[in-house]
C-alpha cells in the first residue's frame, strides 16, 4: 500500500503512463496474494489438525515465503529510488530493509532438502 | 455490492479471516468425485493417444470431447436446467487443473468450457440457451470464441470486424477477420464480436454453416498441437437478430467479463500441468544416475524440487481462494437473467483472476523449465515428454491477455477504485508507513508477522 500511495501521490491520475512502476506493483500485489494464499491455507490446516500433522504445509510455505521476501524487498527498493528522493528514500529505505531482513534470517536449506525426500516418497506432489 | 462478503482486491488493504477461506483441505465428497472422473479421463483417454493428438489428427478431439460430455466433464459450470450439471467453481477448477496436464487437448477442452460457452450461460436468452446450452454440455458441439483480429489483439476493443442490420430487419451482415482462433476447425458455434455500424461493440453467436463464413489454413504452431489454431473470415456472413446476444454495444460486458473466468480456468489448467511436470520429473530423478547414485539425491537436485513444490503450493494456494470468491459472487446466478448484475458480479474479482493467470501460468513456465533441465539431454529428446510440456506451456503467458496486459489491469483497477472513493489511498499509505516503523503493534506468532510484512 505504501507503493501504491507512493506512485498516486507522484504521478495523480497520470500514473496509467508509468507503466514501469505499475508492473512493479503488479509484482508485489502477486507476491502479497500469493504469499497470503498460502500462509492462512496452512495456517488454516494447523488450526484444524495441528502442526505436525502439517509440517510439510509448513515447510512448503516457509520456502515460498523465503523467496517471495526477497523479492518484495527488491521491487520495494526499485520503487522507492524511482519514486522518492533526499531523506524520505532514506528513511522509507530504511524501514523497507529492516522490515523485509527481520524474517530473512532463517537458513532453509536443510528444510528444502526434506521437502524432497518427502516429495520422492510419495512419487507426487503432495502436500 | 452489499450482497458480497469479500470485495475485489480487498487483499490489499484488508486482512482475511482463515475461516472464510476457501482451501483444497474443504474439498468436499461431490469435489472429489468429479476430481476423480476427470483425472481418469485424462489418464485413461486422452494421454494413451498423445501421439496422435500431437501429430494433428483433429477428428479425436471431438471424439474425446464426446467422451468427457458423456462424464460430464464439460457440463459442470451449466445449469441443470439446460443439460448441465450447475456445480460450483470449486468443481470447475478441479475439472481445469486435472485436464491441464493433457496439452493440446486440455487447451481445446478449457476453450470450449469456459469462453465459448459461458457467454451463453450468463448472457443468453432463454431461447439462446435452450438452443444450445444441451448440446454444448453434452459434447455434441463445440464452441470457438472469436475475439482477435489482425489490427485488436491485447487492444481487442478496437475490433474492426462490422455487423449492418439488413433491411428487411431480419439478419445482421457481418464483415471482418479473426485471427488465432482455438477449436475453429471443429467448432459449430463461434461467439463473434463485432461492431455494429461500426460503432457499437457487441457479441453475436453464429453457427459453422452461416454463409459467408470460412476458416483459414491450419496455423503451424510452437505448441499445443493438438488443438487447432485458425483464421474465421467473415465475407457478408448473415447471422438472425436472434442469435444477437446480450445488448448490442454492450459485447465488451461479455468478452472481458468471461475473460476473467477463463483467466482463473486457465490457472487452474496450468497448476494440473506444473504437478504432472513435477511427478514427470521425480520418477526421472530417482532412476537415472551418475557419479555412482541416483541424481535425485544430489542436493541441488533436492532445492530444484523443492522451489519448484512451493511454487506449486502457492499457486493452488490461490486458485482454490479465488475458486471460493468466485463462488460467492456468481453461486446463485447461473440463471440469472439481471445480465447487468452478473456483469458487475463477474467483474468484482478481476484482479484476483488476473493473478491466478499471470502467477500460475509463470510457475507452470518455471517448472516446465526446471523439469527438462533435470532431465538433461533426454529433456531436449521428444520421447521423454519434457519437451513437449515446455512448448505447450509457454502459450499460456501469451493468450486470454498478455501476462504483461494482466499486471497492468491490477494495479489500475486500485486506482480506479481510489478515484472513485472506494478506497482510502492516502489513509491506507500511513497506516503502511506507521507498520513498517513498527509504530502499530504487532502481537501474532512469527509465521504471521512474515505476511505482514509482504502487505505493507
Ligand atoms: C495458440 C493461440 C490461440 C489463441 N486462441 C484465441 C482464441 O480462441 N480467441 C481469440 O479471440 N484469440 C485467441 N488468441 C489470440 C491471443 O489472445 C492474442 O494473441 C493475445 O491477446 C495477444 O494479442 P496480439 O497477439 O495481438 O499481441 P499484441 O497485442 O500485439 O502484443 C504484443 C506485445 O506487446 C505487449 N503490449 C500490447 N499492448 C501493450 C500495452 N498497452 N502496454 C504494454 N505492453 C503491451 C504485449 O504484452 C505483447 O508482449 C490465440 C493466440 C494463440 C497464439
């Protein structure tokens, strides 16, 4: 929403033109929708059967949540250098990174490893 | 819009109760069955005879879309009353997903289904849909939906095909050229949009044997093979007043209003496709080997697996909520005849099946990608079926509008909304701002915390 009040505020009805930041926020709003999606999904499964019952939910959102953040901060970091200058992009850069790295900091790799160990298993998609 | 809970886009701004949500784990039995029955089918009927599907041997796919009316595969999404079976959109995304790993024949399956016959479903007369919705169900027919021309592609508005009323007031003459159209070979009804006077856009169903109306040569194609590609020209075509459908200058309510639809079938087809990708790819992984064991048990194989999973994960993630929103806003119109209202109901969730498009369709291209890559050279050989994925599924970022048209369509659509006053821009902005410098309390578990964030 941030971006989205940003770009309104820079470019007012204009903004059909700036095409280059409204594919950006295309981006995020994908990311944001995806990214929803699939953490109330599993949050929605551990409600009902608990979290073990549920790892794999767990693990396959926590994998797509790694990847969609750092994607999220990337695009916010473009959008506030096309969109802003001086110290409001210092600021607002600054919130964005240290919003985004507070749930970067966990290593998935021995995770995603387990997420096909689990997958060969079952020969199939399962989840 | 008080009749809906959810709003379109409301995901930006608002957050979303898990109860409401509408999940794969809330299948129910009825769910499950026609899972099972199309899986079958696409198993059982469609895969056996690839080869000739590929080679262009188009008389089996009316064949096998006999077969799946005769399931009941293409009668989901129409009213009991017309020879259909009036299930939910929950059904009709099971039903896309297990044909979308099918190729050429799901593309030729989902086009008739979704675009070629909801326009008949939600804008038809009664007479329009006791004429054609049964055989439509049933497979006897199959629809064709014909938008693009050569001069309106993603700009499909400015059509220049024209329809004249004749004199006697009886007949609309039509005149112009579609290109790129699925099923055209085999189709006996065609949605033709046209603008009347050359002014008026509007939708017309016009069967194969109007005259003055021919295809073109079989387009050769990258992909999808198996469902035919064609130009419809119409020379003077002469088409009954009756089959004029829905008002005339309002054919865009229809064409971009059951795009959205098959923007979300579409996504469901590829989400099919990705998970036959991945299960392609693991049988593969686990017998060939080199450097003494089993590639799949190469850690970067495992991370290739895995990425390619959670992607799949969210996108059925998505596909099924939007499946639930959908359902909602159209449950109870299937016979509506307030075509205004289901227009408006039809549109309400536009950017959410504009992202089951353009999210799903990516995953597909991204898993059809990793999957040939895993299977080395054999990936680049015909047999192994890799290859095959890889071309059918690079269409679907190209047709039902561009990824590119799509992702524009979502941020616009907020806007519009904000200019309306139907969203708060400027208040929403603060708030975000006083979220990310952590001035609004944050009191969910970690696992929550990490969806914040992506909001703001
Ligand atoms: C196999 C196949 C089957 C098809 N089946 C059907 C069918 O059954 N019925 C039917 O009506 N059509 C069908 N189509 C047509 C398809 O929907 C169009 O090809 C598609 O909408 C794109 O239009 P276009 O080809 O004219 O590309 P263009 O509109 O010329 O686009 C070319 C490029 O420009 C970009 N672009 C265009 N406008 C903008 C803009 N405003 N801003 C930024 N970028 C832009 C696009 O994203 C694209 O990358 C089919 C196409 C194919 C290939």
């Amino acid at each position: 929403m941030l971006q989205a009040g940003l770009i309104y505020e820079v470019y007012g009805p204009a903004l059909v033109h700036e095409q280059e930041a409204l594919m950006n926020l295309a981006d995020l709003a994908i990311g944001l929708y995806a990214a929803e999606s699939a953490v109330y999904r599993t949050y929605k499964a551990i409600l009902n059967n608990g979290e073990e019952r549920e790892s794999a939910k767990i693990a396959l959102t926590r994998t797509f949540l790694q990847k969609t953040l750092w994607e999220t901060e990337r695009i916010s970091r473009v959008l506030l250098v096309d969109l802003t200058e001086g110290e409001k992009r210092e600021k607002l850069m600054a919130s964005v990174i240290q919003a985004c790295s507070r749930y970067q900091s966990f290593s998935l790799v021995y995770e995603n490893r387990k997420i096909a160990d689990r997958l060969y298993d079952k020969e199939q998609y399962v989840c | 819009m008080e009749r809906l809970k959810d709003k379109g886009a409301s995901f930006l701004f608002s957050s979303l109760n898990p109860e409401a949500l509408f999940t794969p784990e809330d299948f129910t039995e009825e769910h499950q069955m026609i899972g099972a029955t199309a899986r079958r089918f696409a198993e059982k009927e469609v895969t056996p005879v690839n080869e000739r599907i590929e080679n262009q041997e188009f008389e089996l796919i009316p064949e096998l879309m006999k077969k799946a009316g005769d399931l009941g595969l293409l009668a989901h999404s129409i009213p009991e009353k017309y020879g259909g079976l009036g299930l939910d959109k929950i059904s009709k995304g099971i039903v896309g997903e297990m044909i979308g790993p099918t190729g050429g024949y799901g593309v030729a399956h989902s086009n008739h289904t979704c675009i070629a016959t909801l326009p008949i479903t939600y804008f038809g007369t009664e007479e329009q849909k006791k004429k054609y919705l049964p055989k439509l169900a049933s497979g006897e027919w199959i629809g064709a939906y014909c938008l693009t021309e050569p001069n309106a592609g993603s700009d499909a508005l400015s059509a220049q095909t024209t329809a004249v009323l004749n004199e006697e007031g009886t007949h609309y003459c039509l005149n112009g050229t579609k290109i790129y159209i699925t099923n055209a070979v085999f189709s006996d009804t065609f949605i033709v949009y046209a603008k009347v006077d050359g002014e008026h856009f509007t939708a017309f169903i016009v069967e194969k044997d109007a005259p003055g109306l021919s295809l073109g040569p079989e387009e050769k194609k990258m992909g999808i093979k198996g469902s035919s590609t064609r130009s419809v020209v119409f020379e003077d075509c002469l088409v009954s007043k009756e089959n004029l459908l829905g008002e005339v200058g309002r054919g865009h309510v229809i064409a971009l209003n059951v795009l959205n639809l098959g923007r979300f079938n579409l996504g469901s087809a590829c989400v099919g496709a990705s998970k036959f990708g991945l299960k392609r790819t693991m049988k593969f992984v686990k017998e060939r080997r080199q450097f003494g064991k089993e590639i799949a048990r190469f850690p970067a194989t495992k991370q290739k697996i895995a990425w390619m999973a959670a992607r799949i994960y969210a996108a059925e993630s998505l596909q099924y909520r939007t499946a639930g929103l959908i359902e909602e806003a159209l449950g109870d119109l299937n016979d509506a005849n307030d075509h205004r209202l289901v227009g408006k109901q039809m549109g309400e969730f536009a950017v959410e099946c504009a992202i089951c498009k353009v999210f799903s369709s990516e995953v597909l291209d991204y898993t059809a990608d990793e999957a040939l890559q895993l299977h080395g050279g054999a990936g680049f050989i015909k047999e192994y079926g890799a290859e095959q994925m890889y071309r059918d599924s690079r269409i679907n970022r190209i047709f039902e509008g561009t990824n590119e048209i799509n992702r524009l369509l979502i941020p616009t659509y907020l806007f519009k909304k904000a200019m309306k006053g139907e969203v708060d821009l400027a208040s929403k902005t603060k708030e975000a701002i006083a979220r990310l410098n952590g001035s609004v309390p944050q009191t969910e578990g970690t696992f929550f915390l990490k969806k914040r964030q992506l909001k703001q």
